[in-house]
C-alpha cells in the first residue's frame, strides 16, 4: 500500500472518528443542554398556562363582584329615588297644610282688621259728627235756647222717658 492510499484512509477513518466523537459531545453534553431547556420552557409554559388560569379566575370573580356592585348601586339609586320622591310628597303636604293655616290665620288676621278698622271709621265718624253738630248747635243755638234743651233733657232724664 502506498502512503497515498495510507493517507487518504487515514483522513477517512479520522473523518469517522470525528464524527463519531463529536456525534458522542452533542449527545453527552448538547442533548442534556436542550433536554433541560425544553424542560424549563416547558415548565415555564405550564407555569404560565397556570398563571392564566388563575388570572382568568381573578378576572371571573372580579366581573362577579363588579356586576354585584351594579346591583347594590341600582337596588341603592333606586331606593334614595323612593326615598327622595317620599320625602318631596312629604314636604310639599307639610308645606301645603302650613301654607293653608297660615291662609286661615291671615284670613283671621284680615277679619279682625276689618271689624277694627270698621270700629276706627265708626267711632272717627261719630266723632266728626258731634264737632260739627257741636260747630252747628253753637252756631244755631243762643244761651237761652241752650239753657231751655238743658231743662228739657234733664226733665226728660228725671221722669224717666228719656230719649
């Protein structure tokens, strides 16, 4: 055999340990490397898928609660709406009979001005009348007929048939 043929084996079989050898690195030392990267990712993603569920719980409850809060503010709208209308119907009666008794008192008030005013103007009016019946006597009537209504009057007063 000639160097030749001695060489170009020598690169062949060379060639097939190397690739044996590197084949038996990537399976020692590559494989396990991926094998334990797949594993982590993977419980990553299992982790993450679990992460989700629990998050789309969350986001269920908090939906529930958010719907009950809905709930307590319309049953709570609706109920200070009842209380507020209850409250305005009370408040309108309330003024109504106030409003009506002070009408019935000022109606009173306006009677009682009547009757006093009415008195007023009949006793001013009485009184104007005796200054000018008094003007009008003094005037008409001289001493001596003066003294002769006096005697007739006090006449009529003493036998009783007064006038």
């Amino acid at each position: 055999m000639n160097y030749e043929t001695i060489a170009q084996y020598s690169e062949i079989i060379g060639g097939f340990a190397f690739l044996i050898v590197s084949i038996w690195l990537f399976r020692k030392f590559v494989l396990p490397a991926i094998r334990a990267g797949e594993i982590s990712r993977n419980s990553d993603l299992v982790n993450t898928e679990h992460r989700r569920e629990e998050l789309r719980e969350e986001v269920a409850e908090a939906r529930g609660e958010v719907e009950a809060a809905d709930r307590d503010a319309q049953a709570i709208l609706a109920r200070a709406e009842t209380d507020a209308r209850h409250e305005h119907e009370t408040i309108i009666a309330d003024a109504r009979r106030e409003g009506l008794r002070l009408v019935q008192n000022a109606r009173g008030e306006l009677d009682r001005g009547r009757i006093a005013g009415r008195d007023k103007l009949r006793i001013e009016f009485i009184e104007q009348a005796l200054n000018r019946a008094r003007a009008l006597a003094a005037e008409q009537l001289s001493d001596a007929g003066n003294a002769k209504l006096v005697a007739k009057t006090v006449d009529d007063l003493t036998i009783g048939t007064g006038v």
